[in-house]
C-alpha cells in the first residue's frame, strides 16, 4: 500500500516533469537545426515528408553576442549546399544555362543571386553592398510545399 504522501509527491513530481501546456500552441512550431555553430538550417516539407524548401541563416543572437545584421559568406553557403543537396541530386543546369551558372539581380539595396538547376534552386539574398549574403533559400523546384 502507498502511502498517501509518497502518493502525493509521485503526482507533483510528475506535473513539474510534465512538459507546461504550452502558452506558445496558438503559433506554428518551426523546425531548425544547428547545421554549424551560429548556422541555423529551417526545412520545409511536402505532403510526402521530402524537404520542399530549406533556408540557411545566421542567428542574430549567439551566447552573449548579437548581430543586428548577421550575414554569411557566399563560400559557407556554397559548402552547405554541397552537403545538402551533392551534386548527383541537383540534375543538370537549367535549360539554356550551363550547370552552375549564376544570375545575379539588383533591386534597389537588395542583391539576388541564384543558381538552378533541374531540380533545385539556390538562391541567397543580400544587399548591394556586401559580397556576403542575409539568406540561402534552398527550393526543390518539382515539390510543393504543404504548408510555409
């Protein structure tokens, strides 16, 4: 037989360890993933549970530094979608665009650039000032998203 004190401290034990209703449920959950440190990886999934879009961003806050303006270098986001996406699954360059091929668009002081492929599109977007990029968007262009 339990005593009802043990039994009384079983129960609270097991609502402190219990996860708080959570005062956030009215809010979509974002999945993320630390791919390299202060390098945040956001995916986006299809009805069939492949990823349809993933960004690529610096986080603002690390430890006790903040970055107001955090941006990444092109290289980084190069060498991250290598491992990502390899070759082999990006299909050949855009119809009419050698494999590879970069286009770059400047609107006012965004800079866009983007390279496509058959089956995925990197693009990274910064300003016009910086050779370094805000956001790397990963899409694979034959999957929609089910929700963003």
């Amino acid at each position: 037989m339990i005593k009802p004190a043990v039994g009384l401290a079983v129960c609270y034990l097991t609502l402190l360890a219990a996860p708080p209703a959570s005062r956030f449920s009215k809010y979509r959950a974002v999945e993320s993933y630390e791919i390299t440190p202060g390098i945040l990886l956001t995916p986006v999934y299809a009805k069939n549970g492949e990823p349809c879009e993933i960004s690529i961003e610096k986080r603002h806050r690390s430890g006790v530094t903040v970055e107001a303006t955090p941006m990444i270098a092109k290289e980084q986001i190069l060498s991250l979608f290598d491992e990502l996406v390899p070759q082999g699954e990006r299909g050949n360059g855009s119809p009419g665009l050698p494999s590879g091929a970069e286009m770059t668009e400047v609107d006012g002081p965004v800079r866009t650039t983007q390279i496509l492929y058959e089956n995925v599109t990197l693009t990274m977007y910064g300003t016009k000032e910086s050779q370094n990029y805000a956001v790397a968007i990963i899409t694979w262009n034959k999957r929609t998203c089910a929700a963003k």
